[in-house]
C-alpha cells in the first residue's frame, strides 16, 4: 500500500517511511540492549571486528552471562584449543559431570579456569583478564604491559626452576628442539663428555655435537659422517632409542632418547661404569662359584661312589658272612646232631651205668644242648641280618604254646632249683608259632641263666592284646643299660653271677623277632629285685576249637619196639649214633649212605616203615629226591622224615610239600621220637 503524503507539511512519504523505520529499530535495539545480557565470546568476537576500545562507566558495569564454553574460548588463547579443551573435559570428569560447553558456568569452572591460566600469566593478570571478560570489557594498555610482564617473570621462573632441576639430576641432560637446535642441558652432560669451553650453546646444531663426539671416537668405530646421518634420522623420525658407549678412558655411559609431544628431542646420560664393572665382578664371581660347585659337585659323586662301593663291599661281606655262617653252622651241625645222638643213647642205658659215668653223662648231654644253642643262635642272626624270616601268622590257642614252654623248661627248672610257674589262657591269638615260641624261649633262658628263686611265665589282658610276661627274682638292669642288652654278643657284666654259656645273642634274636612279627616288646627292671621282659601279641577272633595239633612238647608213648627204620645220611657218624639210639628204642635198623646202598637193601626184600633221610647228600642228591624215588620203587607212600641243618623256610615248606616231615639238627631225641610215634599211630 502506498504512503500518503501528510496534507500541510510538505515532507515526502519515504522521508517519512525512513524515519519510522529508523524509529522503531533504534527502540527496538534499546530495549533488547537493556533486556539481555552480552556472551564473553560475542565480546570478544566485537572486540576483534571493531578494533577499539569498548568502554563503560564503572558505574554501570555489570557481569555477562558466561557459559562453559566462554571459558573455554577465553583459555584458549592463552594456553592452546588443545590443552585447554583436555583441562576441562578432566576437570568435568573429575567432578562427575558431562564436559557440555553449552551449560551455564559455575564459580568451580571460573576458579579452574584462574588455574589453568594462572601458570601462563600469574596469579594478579589471571584475575585482571577473567574479570574483564566476565565485565565484558577489553585490557586497557597499562593491564596488558602488567600482564606480559607478569608472564614473562613466570616464564623466567619456570625456566630457571627447569634448569635447577634438570642440574640437580645425576645423569647428563641435553635437549634439542624440532629444529634440531640445543635449546638446554646440564653440567653433568658437559662433565661426562669433556667438552670445551664455547662449544655447547643456546641454537647450536646437534650435529655438529654428534660430529665432535665422532671424530673423537665416542660413537665407535666407523665414518663421522655416517654416525651423524645415522643419529639425526633417529631424531628426525622421532624414535626412541637406547644403547651403550664405552669411551677410551674406560668409562661406560647408558644413552637413553625419547622424542617430545611438540617436536625436538630430549637425551639422558647416565655413567653406568661402576654398574658394569660390579656385574663383571658378580659374573667373575658366579663363574668362580659354579667351578667350585662344579668341583664339590664331582666330589661329592666320587665321595658317594666310594660310599656306594663301600656298601657293596659291606653288604658283599655281610652276605659272605651270612653264608659262611649258614655253611658252618651246618658242618657244626653234622658232628653235633652224632653227639647228640650217642649221648641220648648213653642216657638211655645209664641205670646200668655207675654213677660217676652217669654224671658224666649228664654233664655231655648238657654241654651238648648248650653248644647246640650257640649254633642255633648264629644260624637266626644270620637269617635275621639275611632277612630270610617270613612269619606265617595264623591263629591258634595260647595254652597250646605255654603247655610246650612248661614241658620243655621244667626238667631244666629242675636242674637249676628254680621254680616255674606258667600261668596261660584260654584265649587264641594271631602270630607265628614257632617264632613266637622262639622269642619266648630267650626270655626264659635269660630269665632262668640269672634269676634265682622263681621264674613266672604268664599273661596279662590289655583290650585287643594279650601282654606275655617272663618275670625273674634276678638281680635287675640299669635303666641306662635297658637299650644295650637288645644289641648282639652284648652282656652286662655285672650279671656273670655263675658260670653260664652264651653269646648274648638271645634277645637279640627276641627283638628282631618280634620287629618280624610286629609285636611290640618291653622290658621293665628293678635293681636288685628282677626283670620283666614282654611281648603283646593280637587276640584272635574267636571260633569253633579244632583238634589240639601235635607239637614239640607232646609225649607219645606209642610202642616203637620192632618197627623197621632206614636212616639214610653221608655221615657215618650220624648213622652209627641213629642206629644206636633207635636200637635203643627197640626199632629194626638199617642204615645207607646214598641211592645205591638203598638198591642194595632193597634187593634183599627190606620193606622199612619209616625212613629218616638227611637233606643235603654226596653227589649233589638230596633227600626229597632220594625219597620220591623210593616211594615209587616199593609202589607205596612210605612215611618219610628229612634231618638237615638247613633250616630255611623257602626248604621247609618245599619239604612239607612233598608230603614229608622235618627235624632240624642236632636232633632232639624226644621230638623225633614223638614224630615217629605219630607217624606210626596214623598208619
């Protein structure tokens, strides 16, 4: 629509649209200037277009409305976009926030932008720029002259507090910057590179450094010229880098380079000669020591070789002596079982003999037993040391085995004047019998070789075990000395009250004994009162009661007049003592020396009942072979009995297996007589 022209004033209508328009702006522009508040970045961004002083009253200056980002803008020009934007997105972090530049700014964010800007300006301008642009006004020349002042004094502050730091440090310190350029070092740098006077400075090419160094013949060996190529591409590519040096004068110095974040490069020197010469020393050392262990090392395998040769040789000895042992204990064996055998013919007649020959005879049947104990006892060491005892553990009653004891110790009881006393049980208990008895039979001769007075043979119940007790009225043990009668061919002196035999290998052969059957034995003493030797045995469970079996301490009165025996042996002095005691007897004898003296028997239509043979015979035979030809020769299981001095458990059960019996020499007449009953009642 057009204007039109106001009647009277003579003005034209765009005279009058201009100065409405102009009107309305200028009101317009007043009132959003007094309604609205300006942004620090449109202050500073009017400030760079108009290129003058915006100034106000005091009066009437007024905060601006700041937000984050104006913070932001303000730090950073003065300290970089980049570290500036970090800064803050740390600081949002730190205090659980989202960085969002858009936010209106708190006194947290203008403290931390005072901080931040503070190590650039100072404390006093850090304070003058942010009032002002929080005021919304620009630096008056008197603010900016103070403010690079103030700055140029911090940035005197921080180089001179870098390079007291940097001298303080031990190792040497040189710093080049993109360019290239010695920008700063340390004296221990210029110290461990000798340099001189006036050739390290402030913009001096690090290659004419490198170059110096070279040609003195710090970088190795090789072209100066290459070394410095070589070392400014390392610089230039910006790589890190580490290696060692040694110098003429001895010295070992560690380089270290590391590029930095805006270019240039910075290099630690460090003198590790005493370093290198301690860890050539510690290898020196540890050479030296592994020579020496080395040495002792092969030392010690000759010392152990030698004692493993040694072992060998002892346990070679301990074998010869174990065999030498087994072997002449058998040839003992062979003229004693004879003795034996004549002296119990002797006792046979003795009612027809005078009584001095009867004494005689009684003093040869003893010294017999007691010579027969000795080899006896020799032979179990040896099996003992040999380690050939197998224990064949089975139940059987205890009044079995002290019914024996009592029967073969109360003649000798008898001899001596002591009183025996055998109190037994009922009870049936887990163990070797026969090793058992063994064990029981030392303590008893010890008992009865010192005691006077009463010996005791009893049992005492302990829960699961029974405790068999040997008691004596003997003259007791020291208690320092209660180890030492357990050790072989040891006796206590003070104990020889008569003039006994032995070895003192008895409860030598007790103690291993019962470490065989693991029965725990015991020995309590009192000086001047006796001693109490014992060994716990397990009970048996219990069950029906078989048959009381035959054993050594059963008589059999069987009738052995008129009963046909062949008694075969390679001695014949064995044969001329069983010939004698069983004519004695009242059998039918025949004797024989091997196979053929029994062809020759044989052919004369002798039929024998019972057939005593020896083990070991000449010509390599022996007595289970002898026996089953014989068996099948008459076409009958003649009863047969093998006499050896070779007791081994391996041989014995061998024997039993062929269906024969076994005595071990010397032969005790009352067992091979209660044998041969047996066998002649069982027919």
């Amino acid at each position: 629509m057009a204007l039109r022209q106001p009647p009277g004033f003579g003005i034209s209508a765009l005279t009058v649209g201009v100065t409405l328009s102009l009107a309305g702006n200028f009101t317009l522009f007043f009132w959003v200037s007094i309604l609205t508040q300006t942004r620090v970045a449109e202050h500073w961004q009017a400030s760079r277009f108009i290129g003058q002083e915006v100034t106000s009253p005091s009066s009437s200056r007024r905060l601006l409305a700041v937000r984050v980002e104006d913070l932001l803008t303000l730090a950073s020009r003065f300290v970089g976009a980049e570290r500036a934007e970090l800064s803050f997105q740390r600081f949002a972090r730190r205090h659980g926030q989202d960085f969002s530049p858009k936010h209106q700014a708190d006194g947290q964010w203008i403290a931390h932008t005072e901080r931040l800007l503070a190590g650039v300006l100072g404390a006093s301008s850090t304070r003058a720029v942010v009032k002002a642009a929080l005021e919304g006004r620009d630096m008056q020349v008197d603010d900016v002259v103070r403010i690079v002042g103030e700055a140029s004094e911090v940035l005197q502050f921080n180089r001179a507090l870098l390079q007291g730091a940097i001298e303080n440090i031990t190792q040497g310190i040189s710093v080049v910057d993109q360019s290239l350029r010695l920008v700063a070092w340390n004296h221990r740098y210029l110290e461990l590179f000798e340099y001189p006077d006036g050739l390290v400075y402030i913009g001096r090419p690090i290659a004419d450094i490198i170059r110096y160094n070279a040609e003195r013949g710090l970088c190795g060996p090789g072209d100066p010229d290459t070394h410095v190529a070589k070392r400014l591409y390392w610089m230039r590519q910006g790589r890190a880098h580490t290696s060692e040096r040694l110098f003429p004068n001895g010295r070992v110095v560690e380089l270290i380079g590391n590029p930095m974040p805006g270019g240039g490069f910075v290099m630690s020197f460090s003198d590790i000669t005493a370093y290198r010469e301690a860890e050539r020393a510690l290898k020196d050392a540890n050479e030296g020591l592994e020579q020496r262990v080395s040495e002792r090392t092969q030392e010690l395998s000759q010392l152990n070789q030698a004692l493993i040769e040694a072992k060998s040789t002892a346990e070679a000895a301990n074998q010869s002596k174990t065999r030498f042992l087994a072997a002449v204990s058998h040839d003992l064996m062979q003229p004693l079982n004879a003795a034996r055998l004549f002296s119990a013919a002797l006792a046979h007649q003795q009612n027809g003999l005078p009584k001095e020959t009867q004494e005689l005879v009684q003093h040869l049947d003893s010294s017999l037993r007691s010579a027969e104990d000795l080899i006896t006892d020799l032979l179990d060491i040896s099996r003992l040391e040999g380690g050939r005892i197998t224990p064949e553990r089975n139940a059987f009653p205890l009044a079995t085995l002290f019914d024996t004891l009592g029967t073969e110790f109360t003649a000798l009881a008898r001899e001596q004047g002591i009183d025996l006393r055998v109190h037994g049980s009922k009870l049936r208990v887990d163990s070797d019998m026969r090793l058992l008895r063994r064990v029981l039979q030392n303590f008893l001769t010890n008992a009865f070789r010192y005691a006077k007075g009463r010996v005791v043979l009893g049992v005492r119940r302990q829960g699961k075990s029974l405790r068999l007790e040997v008691w004596d009225r003997g003259p007791g043990i020291p208690q320092d000395k209660l180890k030492v009668i357990f050790e072989e061919f040891k006796r206590l002196d003070s104990h020889q009250t008569r003039a006994e035999k032995g070895l003192g290998l008895g409860l030598a052969i007790a103690d291993g004994l019962c470490h065989v059957l693991e029965h725990p034995l015991e020995v309590r003493s009192w000086l001047g009162k006796g001693s109490v030797f014992s060994v716990t045995v397990p009970i048996a469970r219990q069950t029906s009661q078989p048959r009381k079996p035959n054993g050594l301490g059963e008589t059999q009165h069987s009738a052995l007049t008129g009963t046909q025996v062949l008694c075969i042996d390679n001695e014949d002095s064995i044969l001329i003592g069983m010939n004698s005691l069983l004519t004695r007897w009242g059998c039918q004898v025949w004797t024989a020396r091997d196979r053929q003296d029994c062809e020759n028997l044989l052919a004369e239509d002798i039929r024998p009942q019972l057939v005593l043979v020896d083990y070991h015979l000449d010509g390599g035979q022996t007595g289970t072979d002898l026996m089953a030809w014989l068996r099948a020769r008459l076409g009958e299981p003649v009863p047969g009995v093998v006499i050896s001095a070779d007791a081994r458990p391996e041989l014995v059960a061998a024997i039993h297996a062929s269906g024969l019996d076994f005595l071990a020499k010397p032969v005790k007449p009352a067992a091979l007589r209660a044998l041969m009953s047996r066998h002649l009642t069982l027919r």
